[in-house]
C-alpha cells in the first residue's frame, strides 16, 4: 500500500515538474502556428510571384538586378549575391529578412510577457511555490516557448515543401527545412535577448525596450552592411547578417549556425545564472525608487490614456512615417527601373492594376500608390496592438483600478477607443502628408488633396477592424487579438498574392485590403470607407454593451 502510494506521489510530482513547460507552450503555440501559415504563405507567393510576373528568364534579371542595385530597398531586402532571379532565389531575397524580424519581434514579446510579465503580475510567485526554483523555472518556461517554435519551424518546412511540389517551381523537403531554420532562426536569437533582458530589467516594458533596441542594432548593422558594399564585412559581427550569410538554396554556408548557436546559448546561459542569484521582483539595472511627480494630463481619463499611451504611439507615427518616407524616396528611381523594357513595363503594369486597380496610372503614381498598402497595414498592426493592451489591463487587474469611482466600464474602453481612433487619423494624415512633399520635390505630380485628404480612405478598414476586435473583446476578450491577428495576415496574403496572380473576386473581397482606395492611382472611394466605417461603429457599440454586462475575465 505505502509503495502504490509512493508510486502516486512521484507521478503527481512529476507531472508538476511539467506544468510550467506545458503552461508556456499553450500560451504560445497559437501564435506559432499564425507565424507559421503566414510566413509559409508569404515566402512562396514571391517566388510564385516572380515566376508569373516575369517567366522569362532575362526580362527577369534585368528587373531583379535593377531593384537590388537600389540602396534604400537593401535596408530590408536580403543579400544580393545570391541568385535571386530564380524563384527560391528571389523568395530568400525579397522576404526572408522581413519575416526573420517579425519573428524576432513576435517572439521578443513572447519572452519578455512570460517571463518577466508573469514576475509584475504576481503570478510567477505561484509558479515558484511548488518544486521549481527561479533558475529551473525560467528553463522550463524557456522549454516550453523552444516547443512553439519547433511547431512553426516544422509548419514553414512541411507547408512550402508540400507548395513547391504542386507549383511553377521545385522546393525540396531538406531545402525548405533549411530556409525554415533560417527564418525562425530571428525567432530564436530573440527568445535568448529576451530571457537576458528579463533578468536585467525592472518591469516587462523596459525588458521588450531593451530588447528591442538590441534587435534593431542588429538589424542597422545588418542592413548597413548590405547597403554599402565597402562595409559588408559588418555583417560579420551581427546575428542578423550571420542569418543572411545561412544562405538558403543557394550554395547554404551551414557553418554560421555555429555562431547563431554559441550565441544563443550563451546568453541563455547568462540569463539562467542571473535568474539563480537575484531575489524575486529584483533586476540588475535599478528602477528609479522615487521621481519628481508630474500631474499633466491627469485631469481627465482620456488626458492618463493618452499619457499612458503617448510613446508607443509616437513609435507606431515614427515608424508609418519612415516607411512612407522611403516608398516615396525611390519612387521614381523603381518607376525608372520597372519600365526600362517595353514588354516588361505591361507585365508591371497589370500586376501594379490588380494592387490599385487602375491599369492606366504612370508607374510613378502606381507605385507612390504602394505607400497607402503599407500605411494601412500598420495601422490595422496598432490598433490590434491595441486592442491587445485593453485585454491586458483587465486580465491583470488594472481595470478594477480605473473603475474604483463612478466610472462605468463602457465609458472607460469608449474613451480608450476614441484615443487609437484618433490617433489613427493623425497618422494617416502625416505620414500621407510626408509622400505628398517628397514626391513634389521629386517632380511627381500629384494633387495634395488626392493624396494627403484622399488617403483617410484607409481608415475605413481600420474602423471595421477595431469593431470587429472590440465586438469579440465584449463577449470573449481573449480570442479578439487572435482573431485580429488571423485576419490581418489573411488580408496581407490576399493583396499580396493578387497583385501578382488573378484571383477569384469572391476571394479578394475577403480581404480587408481589398476595400482600400490606393490612392492617388485611384480615386477614394467614400461610399464603400462610410459603409465600413458605419460597421466599425456598429461593431463598438454591440462590444461595448457585452463588456458591460460580463464578469472582469482574469489571465
């Protein structure tokens, strides 16, 4: 009796030792599993792409070549050297390092709310209360986040290797496996920064702030490297350019997952030992223990919102800006380049048509065009983000402290939501604002009311989006930043494939961005931005009166 007893013990003590791991993984698969599908999809429909858009051979290299002698697309696009006028090529070129930030983003996030978020909440002392140390449960939590990559590194490989079978061009299964590996691989660098920083930092913003300074430092220095031929020996000293130099499908230089390897398990290794020496709530760069108080914008729940929110959004600006700024930057040197070669300008212009849907634009106009598609996705990102943090104040209880007074909750997330409304509409003027002047001093000619007026078409997306969001969050807050999220790849992966492909119309008008006026290759279309607008609003509404008629849902 005493051994069946012992027997039942050590299975119960067992199972416990997995619940961190298994508590983890469950947070984090489902996001694996977006981050899979989408960068699956997004990675095949360039080479698919490139292949329908150009099936000649030479046409094709003399449009790849141009694009990758321009300085500014080599901020983002891969290393130039490789054959990138082969579809697998071109794929690793054109999208690979874009995918390996968002993944080092996704995942730095991940890391950072799991380790040291669970510690801000309080919930990590529950974690600790059974037989699990700080150093082994940080392990574990770690075990737990490697088993979500490890579903969407196999998700990429199976996905592209079962496309590349059925499509214009070949991928085998070790050739996807390896670029798969690749991709994720800034998945993977980020979990390790982000397992350091949470070590390091007193709260879960400045662990994702200093995280994702290192993250960016890595990718200049990457990116500084690609651009400027002389200092292409920088990509020497960075992960991001060790990731470039994996080489997928085209003569792979295995040899620098060594380095990708040592380094992250270093400083996994660091941050394990810190995890083991300091005192729960501690971090090795001090908070500030008092401050001078600051009583602006406390007068009113909007004014703390925006207090509270005015950095991230003023990074969301930044960002829609810049990324504007550089589509409009080498507008016309693209234009120049697309249209070098008569036949290859028809083929530009009919895939720029099913983008904007006007085959008659001038290419400069067409493609200034592409700066609204970027704008609106960002935009439809933030407010998702958004929506995101809404959820996170009441699972960790903030919520109960905004509402303590008289306040009722509805007022509360209908204040929230006009501060991301708004501030959608400034950026959307600004940044639209910012192509109008760069284009101008470029001699491009276009009308400031088409494009910086004109371009509040995108919010109409954005509206139906948020009231969408907000619609779920009122009856079941947490799968509407799921939801969101799913939607707005889905949007992405639609526009994108159908501006090289001809798609059905029914599936097209799937997707969110179908709905948006690329302007100024074509005229805003207020009807359908009042019609999606109206729905946003209707959405508000109906997930207003379900927040306020539902229990305050915990993590």
């Amino acid at each position: 009796m005493s051994q069946a007893i012992a027997l039942r013990r050590a299975k119960i003590l067992s199972a416990s030792q997995r619940v961190i791991t298994q508590f983890t993984f469950r947070r984090s698969v489902i996001g694996a599993l977006l981050f899979g599908v989408f960068a699956s999809i997004e990675s095949y429909a360039q080479g698919r792409g490139i292949v329908a858009a150009f099936p000649n051979v030479a046409e094709r290299a003399k449009i790849i070549h141009g694009l990758a002698n321009n300085a500014a697309l080599s901020l983002f696009y891969g290393d130039k050297s490789a054959n990138i006028i082969s579809p697998d090529g071109y794929m690793v070129y054109r999208i690979m390092p874009i995918l390996v930030l968002v993944g080092a983003i996704w995942m730095l996030g991940v890391t950072t709310k799991m380790l040291r978020g669970q510690e801000d909440s309080g919930r990590w002392e529950l974690l600790l209360s059974g037989q699990s140390a700080a150093r082994s449960a940080t392990l574990k939590t770690l075990l737990g986040i490697a088993g979500a990559i490890s579903v969407a590194l196999l998700l990429i490989a199976l996905l592209l290797a079962a496309a590349g079978h059925s499509g214009k061009f070949t991928l085998t299964l070790g050739g996807s496996f390896y670029y798969a590996l690749a991709l994720i691989f800034g998945a993977v660098l980020a979990v390790a920064i982000g397992a350091l920083t949470s070590q390091l930092a007193a709260t879960r913003r400045y662990a994702m702030l200093y995280g994702a300074s290192v993250i960016i430092l890595f990718f200049m220095l990457r990116s500084l490297g690609n651009t400027v031929d002389s200092l292409a020996w920088i990509k020497n000293l960075t992960p991001f350019g060790w990731i470039d130099k994996l080489r997928p499908f085209y003569h792979p230089q295995a040899v620098w997952l060594l380095p990708l390897g040592a380094f992250t398990v270093i400083t996994i290794g660091l941050a394990l030992w810190l995890a083991g020496r300091r005192d729960l709530g501690a971090s090795l760069i001090a908070d500030n223990e008092s401050a001078k108080p600051h009583f602006k914008l406390l007068a009113s729940q909007i004014g703390l919102d925006f207090r509270l929110s005015r950095n991230v959004l003023f990074g969301w600006l930044l960002g829609s800006v810049g990324f504007a700024a550089l589509i409009a930057s080498i507008d016309k040197t693209v234009a120049k380049t697309l249209t070098s070669s008569g036949a290859t300008k028809g083929k530009i212009a009919q895939t720029f048509s099913n983008l904007t849907g006007n085959y008659s634009a001038q290419m400069e106009i067409a493609y200034l065009s592409a700066a609204g598609f970027l704008i609106v996705t960002l935009l439809l990102v933030m407010v998702t983000n958004y929506v995101g943090a809404v959820r996170d104040e009441e699972a960790s209880g903030r919520l109960d402290n905004m509402i303590a007074s008289n306040r009722s909750r509805g007022r509360w997330l209908l204040e929230r939501l006009i501060l991301i409304i708004s501030a959608a509409v400034v950026i959307s003027l600004v940044a639209n604002f910012v192509v109008w002047a760069i284009a101008s001093a470029q001699g491009v000619s276009v009308s400031f009311a088409t494009l910086v007026l004109g371009g509040l078409n995108i919010l109409g997306p954005v509206m139906l989006m948020l009231g969408l969001g907000v619609m779920i969050y009122g009856f079941k807050p947490r799968l509407s930043v799921i939801v969101m999220y799913a939607l707005i790849a889905w949007s992405f992966t639609v526009d994108i494939i159908a501006a090289a492909l001809k798609l059905s119309k029914t599936l097209t008008q799937t997707s969110l961005l179908h709905y948006v006026s690329l302007v100024p290759a074509v005229t805003a279309n207020w009807r359908t931005f009042t019609i999606l607008t109206l729905l946003g609003i209707g959405g508000i509404c109906v997930g207003i009166i379900g927040f306020e008629n539902r229990d305050i849902q915990a993590e």
